[in-house]
C-alpha cells in the first residue's frame, strides 16, 4: 500500500501564498492584457486618423500646387505669344518674334516644371479648333523630356492624353477629371498607370477662348505623397460608392476599370452598417473594427477646386500585432509576477517554520504519550497561545494516568466476568446445537407424521367414494375430501415457501418443448374445467422450430397455480391459456405466457396486494373460493427466480389476465415428422364450426400451420350453407371440426344435417366437446369418424386427422413429435455388431444397461473402472464407449482424456457417452469439455439410449442382410420424450434442517413417471411405474437378478456411508452416495435416490449434522425397500 503524502504546516502556508499569488497573477496580468489590449487597438485607430489628415492635407496641397502652377503657365507671354504667333501665320509682331522662337520658349518653361514636378507626366497646350495644330505637346518617358509639337489630337498614340472635347471648355476654372488609367488605342497599357487631367481654358487677345492647357497627372503620386513602404498600414483611395482607385493590393488597385468586383463593401461589409455612404463633409470620417483589421476612411471635399467628384481615403492596419505586443506585455508582468509569487511563498514558509515549531515540540511529546508513554515531557515556553496549549495537554495527561490506573483495575474485574461468561457460553451453544439437531429431527419426523395420515385419509375416502353410497353420505365423503386436500396443499405452499425463502430452491435446465408443457397443463383441468362448463383453450405456436432450455417443472408449477386461480374464479366463459412469442433471435427467445379468464376480475386496490403472502381478495372471497393466498405468492418468486417477471391486468366483474415472460436459450432441433402426411394435409380442405371465436381462432392456426386450407364459422346453419356453395362450385371441403355443444343447433345437429345432404355424401366429420364421450352407435349412425374431447393436446388433433382422412395409416400414427417405429427398427438394424465397450461400477447399473442392451440387439465388453476401460480400449476398437463418471481407481473423466490422449497418437476418434446420476445445470457442458460427445442421464431411459445408438453408432458394414435380419431386434415403439408437466412428485419423508426441503423434482425420474399428480399415500419405496417400464425396456425380462443385486449391496454401502460420517471423511461420503443414487434411479427408488442426492450436497458443503439426518432417512428407505420386495406387483416383475 503506497503511503499518503502529507505536507507540513509551514509548506501548507507556502503553497497557500504560492496559490494565493498566482491567482492574483492571472487577474492582475488578465486585466492588464485586455485594458492594454483595447489602448493599443484605440491608439491604432487614433493613428490612422491622424495620417489619413495628413494624406489628405497633403493630396489638397498637390492640388493647390497644380492649380498655382497652371495659373503661372496661363498667364506667362510665352502662352499668348504662340497664341498670336499661330493666328499670324507663324509670327507675333507686337514682340517680334516668330512661332517657333515661342514654342520653344515655352518648352523650355515647361520642361523645366516636368523636371521640378515628378507628378506631373505631360503637359498640352491644345487649340479648341480641331483643325489646328498642337501649340504644345511635351511629356517625361522615365527621366526624359520629349517634345512632340505640331500634331493633331488624331495623330497622338495616347487616347487620354487629351481628357474631354476641348470645344466644351467654357470657363475660365481649372477643371479636373475623374482619375483613370492611361489607355492607348481604347486599350489600357500595362502596367497601368493612372492619371488625372487638370484644364485651364486661355483666351486670346480677343477675350475669346482659343485653347485649353492641360497638364496630366500621375495620381498615385498625387495622392501618396509620403513613402509608406516601411509602414504596416494600407492607404488606398475609392470614390464616394467604394469602387477602388489606389490600394496596394494588386488584385484591388485600380479595381475601377480593371476588377469591378473588387468593391469596398464587398472586402468589408461591416462598412456599409456602419455608414459608408453616408460620408459627406459634415460626416466626414468613419472608423471601425473588422475582424483582426482596423479600418478609418475619410471623406475628401474636391469638388472646391475643380474636381468632378470627391473621393474617399483610406486606411486599413492589421491589429494582429497589437496583441503580440500585449501578449509579450502580458508574459514579462507574468514572469515578474510569479517571481514575486515564489518570493513571497519562500518567506511565509520560513516564517511559518518559525511559528510551529513550538507546536512541532508538542507534537512529539503528544505522540509518546500515544505511543504509550504517559509520562512523557511536556515542553513549555513563553506565554502565548501555544503555551497555553502545552498547559492544557499537560494537565489532560495528569487526568489520564489517573484514568489509566482506575481501567486497570476495571480489566481485571472485567476478565474475570469474560472467563465466567465465556464458559457459559459454550455451554448454551452446546445446548443450542442439541436443540437445533432435535428440532430439524422435530420437524423432519412431524412433516412425515402428519402427511402419513393425511394421505391415508384421503385415500381412503377415495376408496370410500368409489362404493355405493347414498345421497348424503358421498356430500359428507366429499367434504372430507376437499378439506383433506385443501390442507394437503397448504402444507405443499407452506413447505415451497420455506424452501424458497431459504433459498434452497434451483432451477434444473432441461431441454423441453413449451408446447407440450403448456397443453399438459391444461390438460390437468381439463375435468374440472367441464364440470363447471368452462372452456380451456391452449394457444401454442405451432411453428416453434426448436426446443428449448429452461426448467419446465417450475414454469409447470406456475402455469398450474395461475390455471387453478382462473378456473376457480369463473363461473362461465373460457380460460384462454397462451403462448406467444415476444423476442427471437438465433440464440435466445423471450415467451410470454399468459392466462386470461372471464371470471370476476380483481379490483384496482386488491391488485396492488395479490401477490403478497397469505393475501387473498377480500373476506367474501375467501368464504366463498377458499385457498391460503400462497399460490400467486409462489408463482412470484419462482418467476423471479428463473429470471422474468409476472404481471396482471384485470377488470372487476370483466375477468383478469395473468402473464409472464421468460428468456430461454435455443436447445437441440425439434424434429419436424410431418413430411410423412404432409401432401395429405395440404390437400384436405377443413371448415371450422365453434361459436367460441377463441376456438375457431385457434383451430384455424394450427390446421393452417400444417399446411391445410381453412375457413371457419359460427353456427351449424352456416356452416351448411357454406358446405353445400363450395360443394356446387367444385370445390368442395374434405373436413368438417366440429364442436359439439353450440346454441340452437348443436355439433350432432349439423351431422345429421350433413347426412341428409347427398351432395356432402364424401365428407368426413371430427366432433369436438367438453362433454363425455355419446353413445358410440349415435356416432357411427352420424358418420362422426373421431371424437376428441377438450381440451386436447395438437398430437391428439393431428393423429384424429390423419386417422380421419387416410384410411390406410398405421394403427398408432406417427405425431409432431413422435417417430416412425419402423424408421427406428431399421436404424438399429442397420447398426447391429457394433462394438461397444461399458464403463460402469455399479452392478445394478451394469446388468440394466446391459439388459437394454441385449434387448436392442446389441452386445457390450463390461469395464468395472476407468482403468480397465482404458485397457480394453487399447486391446480392441470400439465402435462407442458408454462411460460412468464416478467409478473407483479411475474416474471417466481421467479414463476418457487418457483415451483421448492415446487417440491424438493413433489419429483417430470413438464416440463417447457420459452415464451420470448428476442433475446439476452444466453437467452436459462438463462432459463435453472434458472430451466426451454425448451425455445420458441416470435412471438410463430406454429411448434416450436408442437415440444415442442410432446417433453415434456407424452403420455396420460386416453383417449380411439375411444376419441382419436374424439378429433385428424386437419392433421397438419409439415414444416421444414425456413433458415436463407429465413429472411425478415424490414428497420427501423427512428434512434435516427447519426449512423443511419439501417436493424434490427429479428430472430423470420424470421421463418415466405418469403424467397424474401422486400424494403419498401412493408413494411405494420402488415406483411401480418406473419398474414395469424398465421391464417393457428389458423385454420382459426378469427383474429379480436386478432387484436382489440392488438391495444386497445396500447394507454394505449403508455402512460405508455411516463409517464416513463419523470419522467425517465428505468425499468417501459424497462417492458412496454418488453410487446410492444412481442404483435407485436406475430401479425406480425415487425416495432413496433423492435423499442420496441430499447427502451428496450435504457432503459438498461439509454439513455432518444434515448427513446425520439423512443417514437415518435412509436406513428407513433401505428397510422399506427390502420389505417392498415381496409385494404383488415387484413379484409379478421378478418371475423365473
């Protein structure tokens, strides 16, 4: 474990004003970066201001320059004396000199302004006369003046050198023209250049005007004067509508005439809100904000000095950079800062050190007091608080030496009492455990007691009803009956109750079919349901293609608690038991089952308490249906238990619905036997007449789930009428399902209505009633083929119609879940003289499957133990090996991985069969890791053994047919499996501990036992039933060998178990009983099975008192099973 880091007082207070510190730093350096951060921008902006005044004072001195530089030329002798020189023919007499002599004069004048001006790019002195020749004409080409004189304006290669008609000059004003790029020929020259004309009108000697002087301007150096090359500002100029003259970006410069895109409101639309166009020299200037760029324009008033429009100037700055200037601000005031920070956390740790240490002295004498040390030093100096302190904890340890002497002495009273009331302690626990051991023998011996007589009550009331008695007496037998049930059933709920509640109740995972489960179920109340006129409809799915995995003892018991609710609640209508499907996918199934009635229904405020203990309805109903109020209790946590949830809905006086929903894992494939008849059925037409729509909804799918055609209908008149229309239209019915009690004309009625009828001469007829079977000669008068009594199981329906509609078929067909006897024959057949080698130590176990063996036609090599299988393997091949798991020496997990082993060597692969008395979930999953194919449970059944055989076994190549044939086993009817609902219960004779284990449901014994519920009254110590079927399985053999084997080896396994006990040795106990249970299984000794199996689990959980119990159980279990021996019925089976 990694040790806590703790820091001291003194390092607390130094990362406290270190945090302190730092906090104030992030305010501090955060206020600071923002406040300086909006200065900067807002001295950026201030800036741009204060250089677009000054590009636009020095864009109006150009101006002003230009407009003094024209009024000097205007008014220079040169001007008007080539004015007259040209009107006198090339020579001025008031100066005497000629034209030339004055051109060149003036060319020299303006030359010399071209050079002193570097904006000014030519100027023209241009006769208004088109025909006149050009009085003036000088430019500079890079650093020379050129002259170009006497040209007319259609001889000049520049188009703009000349910026208007001269004949509209009217006034005397200097005039200015719009900027533009210099074109030639009507095309712009590149590079452009841009260029803006200044014209003044000269007059001659006349007052007249006679020509125009016109200077031409480079307008990028007009309007930026300043070098702005070092400068991280954009000067650009636009007109009033943003269109661009100047900017430094190519892609915008001049933008006018080149790009027309390129607009100012377009680059920033933030502009146009902000009030571009409404700039005006009262609103002369604007200044905003976009984005990482602050932008200023100004409004520029040229229209005073001759301009055809004004212009606007502007500035754009990135302020970007501002904030790199705050950011490198902010970092020096950070690293200042947190310098400062760890400064002042240095110096409040070395106080803060000077400061506790006095309390660091106290500290280490409080912890040598704690350490046990009471007369430690207490350090004490000065008079503040902490020798205050040091006082105070000087007198504490004054009062705990005190404190410590009196708690010695108290201890020493104290062990003395501890010692005396520790041996009586021991001694009550001695009591208690006697008295629990007596108690659990208590209530084992009273459960046995008092179900003893009770069964034999009923039973004998049974045989009582079964003479001839009068009126009044079968009322009084009948009474005593349904009392002595009534309490046979609330010891039953009282005994599952407290095995639940002690949690001793598991769920056992079998493969079942929920079809089955649920039509058995029904079937059960079946009489009771026709005694009260009641119809209990079974709703299964047909279409369930597999089996699945679940415990269908429990749902059984629950399914059978809500059946019983319903039927004794309803006075008339139906009890529709269902079976719906809610989720699938290709491992998984959710089911729902439900029961719904159309009984008296359960108010809003009874449904809240329904399925708490001891609750019934109300007082009324109790009086009236009786019943403990433990049924739904059950039905709860036994739903809960395997995983799902129970819910109802009902309606007073309307009926009430019950349902759960399960999720099941998908078990092995449901083997679809109906190809046989399938064509049959496909071609039978059947109708339907019930006028319970529940039924006819019912019938019409399952027939239709078969593959037959179907239609349905209320009443026997209709149903006439629709028989003889689709007789007359060709298309007859083959099939009539007919129920038989149904109002006006009943089921009997409409046979001999069919029967007057000649065109339904061919059709045949199943009657279906709730009602005992009529007189067998009325059926055959009425042509009634079958008579089926409801409710019924589908098997029972599906063999009615093949019996029905195929004359020819066997005596007992072949159902949805049954096989073809004579398939199977064959299948065995084709397998005789496999070899077949059988583990197994237990001689009962031994000659029963060796019996069922030899009767199929088979022989087998025995092997007592693992080892001697191992070595039977190696000496011979074998076709199977039928392996026991707990045998001496080796057990069949160890004997099967050493038969694996040697095969991995061998390159080969035998089949092998687990044989085990275990019932555990996961069993099946155990052997199959283990290395085992298959897995047979214990008491074997005849069928299952068949089905491993034809599973496993190969066809044997080495026989003849004719040997075959010989050899070919007695026919065998192959049966289907019995469904959980058909399970016997055997009652445990007596429990162990106060949580009495009641009713023990053996999934293997369930397979053989009879689908009628046993008291046990009935119970024998060998189930008859399970006998005579293991007789049937032998071929009538003998039991006696069996028998006798069986219990002459209980006295000696009894005493190896009562030895184990006593010297507590759980495993020997756990195999004998291993070996106890798979015998009695295999025999029909359900009892000595299920306690065998108790003290199995007893023996895993090293539970010696519960063994001791079940120790006498037995040898009670074993003395009633010699004596059983010499009954009528187990004689009958042992004959010679």
């Amino acid at each position: 474990m990694t040790k806590k880091l703790t820091w001291s007082v003194p390092v607390k207070f130094g990362l406290l004003s270190l945090g302190i510190s730092l906090i104030g730093m992030l305010g501090i350096s955060s206020l600071i970066y923002s406040n300086s951060s909006e200065l900067l921008e807002q001295q950026a902006l201030n800036r741009l201001h204060d250089d677009l005044q000054r590009e636009e004072s020095m864009l109006l001195n150009n101006v002003k320059t230009l407009h003094e530089d024209l009024g000097l030329l205007s008014r220079d002798s040169a001007i008007h004396g080539i004015i007259r020189a040209q009107k006198s023919e090339g020579y001025d007499e008031r100066e005497n000199m000629t034209f030339a002599m004055w051109q060149e004069r003036l060319t020299t004048l303006t030359g010399t302004m071209l050079k002193q001006r570097p904006s000014y790019l030519a100027i023209q002195l241009q006769p208004i006369a088109t025909e006149q020749a050009t009085l003036l004409d000088i430019e500079r080409q890079g650093g020379i003046v050129l002259s170009r004189q006497n040209e007319t304006r259609q001889l000049n290669r520049f188009d703009t050198r000349y910026p208007d008609d001269l004949s509209t000059v009217v006034s005397d004003r200097i005039r200015f023209t719009t900027p533009r790029l210099l074109k030639q020929n009507g095309r712009i020259i590149f590079p452009p250049q841009s260029v803006v004309y200044a014209s003044q009108a000269i007059r001659d000697q006349r007052g007249a005007i006679y020509a125009v002087l016109t200077v031409q301007i480079d307008f990028d150096q007009m309007f930026s004067a300043r070098d702005h090359s070092n400068s991280n500002i954009n000067y650009f100029a636009t007109d009033l509508e943003g269109h661009y003259f100047t900017h430094p970006n190519i892609e915008k410069n001049w933008a006018y005439e080149l790009y027309p895109d390129q607009h100012l409101s377009n680059d920033i639309p933030e502009l146009v809100d902000a009030g571009l166009f409404r700039l005006s020299q009262n609103e002369p200037e604007l200044s905003i904000r976009s984005g990482d760029e602050g932008v200023v324009l100004r409004y520029v008033q040229l229209t005073d000095f001759g301009f055809k429009d004004n212009i606007l100037l502007g500035a754009e700055t990135d302020l970007d950079y501002l904030h790199q200037e705050s950011a490198g601000l902010l970092k020096t005031i950070s690293i200042l800062m947190l310098f400062g920070g760890f400064l002042l956390a240095i110096a409040t740790t070395i106080i803060a050190y000077g400061l506790t240490r006095p309390l660091q002295r106290l500290k280490l004498a409080a912890d040598e007091v704690s350490a046990g040390n009471i007369n430690a030093d207490i350090p004490i100096t000065g008079d503040d608080e902490v020798a205050s302190l040091g006082r105070s904890m000087q007198a504490m340890l004054e009062h705990l030496k005190r404190s410590h002497q009196d708690l010695e002495e108290v201890n020493d009273s104290l062990e003395m009492k501890v010692e005396q009331r520790t041996s009586e302690l021991e001694l009550a626990l001695k009591q208690a455990k006697a008295a629990a051991i007596a108690k659990a023998q208590f209530l084992a011996t009273m459960s046995h007691e008092i179900r003893t007589p009770l069964n034999g009550v009923l039973g004998m009331t049974e045989l009582l009803l079964s003479t001839p008695l009068n009126m009044l007496q079968r009322n009084h037998l009948e009474t005593v009956k349904r009392s002595g049930e009534t309490l046979l059933n609330l010891l039953n709920d009282i005994l599952d109750l407290s095995k639940i509640e002690a949690g001793k109740l598991s769920i056992n995972i079998t493969d079942f079919n929920p079809n089955e489960l649920l039509e058995n179920c029904v079937m059960l109340f079946a009489d009771t349901a026709n005694q009260k006129g009641l119809d209990v409809i079974p709703v299964t799915l047909p279409k369930l293609p597999q089996m699945l995995k679940g415990d269908p003892d429990r749902i059984s018991q629950v399914l059978m608690n809500l059946v019983n609710n319903a039927i004794k609640f309803t006075d008339k209508g139906e009890v529709v038991v269902k079976l719906d499907t809610l989720l699938e996918d290709h491992q998984k199934i959710v089911l729902r089952f439900s029961v719904a009635d159309t009984g008296i229904g359960i108010s809003n405020e009874a449904q809240a308490r329904l399925f708490q203990k001891f609750v019934q309805l109300d007082s009324t109903s109790t009086r009236k249906y009786g019943g403990t109020g433990l049924g739904l209790a059950i039905s709860r946590q036994l739903v809960e238990l395997m995983g799902g949830e129970i819910k109802l809905n009902s309606i007073e006086g309307a009926g009430t619905k019950i349902w759960f929903d399960l999720t099941f894992e998908k078990g092995k494939k449901a083997l679809d036997l109906t190809a046989e008849y399938r064509e049959l059925l496909q071609q039978t037409s059947t109708l339907i007449v019930d006028d319970n729509s529940t039924n006819r909804e019912l019938l019409q799918h399952i027939v239709v789930s078969w593959g037959m055609s179907s239609g349905s209908e209320a009443s026997a008149e209709d149903a006439l009428v629709r028989l003889l229309r689709r007789a007359q239209e060709g298309n007859p019915y083959q099939l009539v399902l007919s129920d038989q009690m149904m109002p006006d004309i009943d089921g009997l009625g409409l046979a001999k209505m069919i029967q007057q009828q000649p065109t339904l001469a061919g059709l045949k007829l199943i009657m279906l009633s709730s009602m005992d079977l009529p007189d067998q000669n009325e059926l055959n008068a009425l042509n009634i083929h079958t008579y089926l009594r409801k409710p019924f199981r589908q098997s029972e329906l599906y063999n009615a119609i093949i019996h029905t509609m195929n004359d020819e078929c066997l005596d007992s067909v072949s159902t949805p879940s049954s096989h073809n006897p004579i398939d199977v024959n064959d299948a065995l057949a084709a397998r005789i003289g496999a070899k077949i080698l059988l583990a197994e130590d237990t001689p009962v176990n031994q000659q029963v499957t060796l019996g069922m063996l030899k009767q199929l036609g088979f022989s087998a090599t025995l092997a007592e133990d693992g080892a001697q299988a191992f070595a039977e393997y190696q000496k011979e091949l074998y076709d199977l090996v039928l392996m026991d798991i707990q045998m001496p020496i080796m057990d069949g997990y160890e004997a099967t991985s050493s038969i694996r082993a040697l095969e991995m060597k061998l390159g080969r692969h035998t089949p092998i069969v687990a044989l085990t008395a275990h019932a555990m979930n996961g069993d099946r999953e155990l052997c199959l890791e283990k290395g085992m194919d298959d897995h047979l449970a214990k008491p074997l059944a005849k069928q299952a053994l068949i089905e491993a055989l034809i599973r496993w076994l190969p066809v044997h190549q080495g026989v003849s047919s004719i040997e075959t044939a010989d050899k070919q086993p007695a026919p065998v009817e192959y049966l289907a499996p019995a469904t959980s609902q058909a399970q016997e219960k055997v009652e445990v004779n007596s429990e162990a501990k106060v949580e009495v284990e009641a009713v023990v449901n053996n999934a293997e014994a369930s397979a053989l036992a009879t689908s009628e519920p046993r008291s046990e009254a009935n119970h024998e110590a060998y189930n008859i039933k399970v006998l005579r079927q293991l007789y049937n399985d032998l071929g009538h053999m003998s039991l006696k060998p069996l028998l006798t084997t069986f219990d002459s080896s209980l006295p000696e396994l009894f005493q190896q178990l009562e030895s184990s006990i006593a010297n507590q040795q759980s495993d020997q106990v756990k195999k004998t009983s291993h070996r106890i249970k798979g015998s009695a299984r295999s025999l029909g000794a359900i009892t000595l099975g299920q306690q065998a199996e108790q003290m199995e689990h007893c023996a895993l959980d090293n539970d010696y008192q519960g063994m001791a119990l079940k120790l006498v159980e037995i040898r009670q279990s074993i003395d009633a099973l010699h004596q059983a021996l010499s009954s009528p019925e187990i004689t009958e089976l042992c004959h010679e």
